[in-house]
C-alpha cells in the first residue's frame, strides 16, 4: 500500500468514525429528551403517559447500543452512558411514586456505573415530589417517598469502590445526602406544624 493509500484509508476511517460519533451524540440527545419528558409526566401524574415515554427511552438506548456496539471508543465515551442515567433515573421515579420495584440494569439494558448514579438522581428528584404531596396535604405520601428516597441512599453508599468504577458515585452521594437533609426539614417542620393546628382547633 502507498503513502497516499494508506492516508486515504485512514481519512475513511476517521469520516465513518466522526459519522457514528454523531450518531451517538445525536441518539444520546433523544434518550435524554424522552426521560425528561417521561418525568414531567409523572410529576403530573400523567402515568400512562410516562410510561409509554419509557418505553420509547428503552428502545432508544436499545438501538443506538446496537448501533455503535462494534465502536467501544464512542460506546463508552460518556454521552451514551449520560443519557442512560437519565433514563434510569425517569425509570426509578416512575417506580417510586407507583409504589413499585425499580427494573434493573438488565431490565434497562444499562451498565452498572450509569444506573447506580440513575437512582441517586431519581432519589433527588423525588424531592419534588415530597413537596407536592406536602402542599396537598398527603403526609403519609410524603413520607412513604422520603423512606424511599433514604433507602436509595444507604444502599448506594455501600458502593465503596473507586470512582473510575462507579462513575463518581460517591459525588452524586454527596448531592443527594444534602438533598435528603433539606427534604427531611421540610417534612418534618410540616409535620409539627400540622401537630400544632391540630392542637389549636381542639382548643
């Protein structure tokens, strides 16, 4: 093979390496589009909506996977591995707010590292959804929520491995150990001033 041949394979090389790096790119964008919109929907309670959208985010992580599978360098460059946690994450806040187990990595298709950070995300956003329950009177939702929230979050710091494993677990841990403070205030000062009312009307 010449010099000139030998560059001019590369160059194809490199073009259909840039394609499917914008392919994944790209797929990774929707993934991350339907998740959110999937947990808008359950933030409205609008739950056959939402999980429809999982499933259309299931699929989409399904076959964009298939699509760069036999490319490991933009497989696991990150983006793709970004868009799952979202997808984990809507997976989970489903679950949590019906009350119903969580699907596992293989129920997703998702790697570990990314559906590990997923839940820490999905045990955070559930915050708002204590504080929903709050304003409408639920307590006893919104404390179901925030046990499930804490739950989440002492089985995702027994994960003591390094960050290059586990995607920089221990950080997203962190934000949702702050999270978790915050949530528990708000309960509990609602709590009291609920105990208060209470006590005021009797008298």
């Amino acid at each position: 093979m010449t010099w000139k041949e030998n560059v001019a394979k590369l160059r194809d090389d490199m073009d259909a390496q840039h394609k499917r790096r914008e392919l994944a790119l790209s797929g990774s964008r929707k993934i991350i589009q339907t998740a959110s919109k999937c947990i808008r929907h359950v933030h409205r309670k609008q739950f056959d909506e939402a999980k429809g959208l999982l499933e259309q985010g299931i699929q989409q992580s399904r076959t964009l996977r298939a699509e760069v599978q036999d490319a490991p360098g933009i497989l696991y460059a990150g983006y793709i591995q970004d868009a799952e946690k979202e997808l984990v994450e809507a997976a989970a806040v489903l679950a949590a707010v019906l009350d119903q187990p969580v699907p596992t990595c293989e129920d997703l298709g998702i790697d570990i590292a990314p559906y590990l950070n997923g839940l820490a995300e999905a045990a955070s956003e559930c915050r708002r959804t204590v504080l929903d329950e709050l304003r409408h009177g639920s307590i006893a939702e919104a404390e179901r929520m925030m046990i499930w929230m804490e739950e989440i979050y002492e089985e995702l710091i027994s994960f003591d491995f390094p960050d290059a494993l586990t995607g920089g677990l221990r950080r997203t841990c962190d934000a949702l150990r702050a999270v978790l403070e915050r949530t528990r205030s708000d309960l509990t000062l609602t709590i009291n001033q609920r105990v208060l009312l209470d006590e005021l009307k009797r008298h």
